[in-house]
C-alpha cells in the first residue's frame, strides 16, 4: 500500500490542501488529516500557554523563595522570556484569554511540584501567593520587595 502524501511529507501535503482550499476544490481535500491537523492546532496552542505558564512559575518561586543570588539573573531572564513569549501567545490567540484560571492552576500544581522536587529542602507556599491574573504574571517584579 502506497502512503498518502501526508504521510510521505507533511509540509507538502499541507501546502496541497492550501492550494485545494485556496480554488475551492473541496472534494479533492484530504478531510480526515485536515480535521486531525486542525484539532491538533487547537491543542498546540493550549499546551503551549500551558507549558509557559509552568516554566514562568517555576522561575517566579525559584526567584522569590530560593536563596541563590548567582542564579537571580538567569532566573529574571528566563521569567522575562516567558513573560513576553506568553503575551505574544495571547496577542495571537486571544481565545487562550478564557482559559487562563484553568490553566494557572493546573500550571502551578506542576510548577510547585517541580521545584520542590528540584529544592527538596526549600520552604515554599502550597497556594501561590500573589494575584493569578495576566496582568500581575506578566508585568509584576514581585520580588523586587524582597531583595
């Protein structure tokens, strides 16, 4: 059995299904990879808020309750990467904006797990606490009171 032109090369068969779409040759589509892709797509964008958020808290503890001075800097970057890479996201997605409480928590469950894994011996809270809102995780130097 020959495999399909999605299977042989993706970019391809992605480049095909625009054409299809762009003359309205919709009998031609391939249905079945072109719903699978576009579920995918959804998915991708709520992994991605997902898996920032987490790597953003895991600094913001890190930065607030574990005492490595020589390792603030790295940290505040990284905070600051995921901070702009998050807005980006939600620039480009504003339909992520609704699922941010939902996502917060789960990222914090993971996030505090994480660290604790990774500073076994650091004391950190069990609820975070700041404000959870976009606004404070994206623009808030909240560590800048503890210094």
């Amino acid at each position: 059995m020959t495999p399909s032109l999605y299977e042989q090369d993706i970019l391809l068969w992605a480049e095909e299904t625009v054409r299809q779409l762009k003359a309205q040759n919709f009998e031609h589509l391939d249905l079945e990879h072109l719903i699978e892709e576009v579920e995918a797509l959804g998915v991708s964008q709520k992994r991605e808020l997902l898996s920032r958020l987490i790597v953003l808290l895991e600094h913001l503890l890190k930065r607030l309750y574990i005492q490595l001075p020589e390792n603030y800097r790295g940290w505040e970057q990284t905070i600051r990467t995921q901070r702009t890479e998050l807005d980006i996201l939600i620039i480009q997605v504003p339909s992520l904006k609704s699922l941010w409480e939902q996502s917060f928590t789960e990222a914090w469950r993971r996030a505090l797990a994480n660290v604790k894994s990774e500073y076994p011996s650091a004391v950190l809270p069990e609820i975070w606490p700041f404000a959870s809102d976009r606004q404070t995780l994206l623009t808030a130097a909240l560590w800048q009171t503890e210094d």
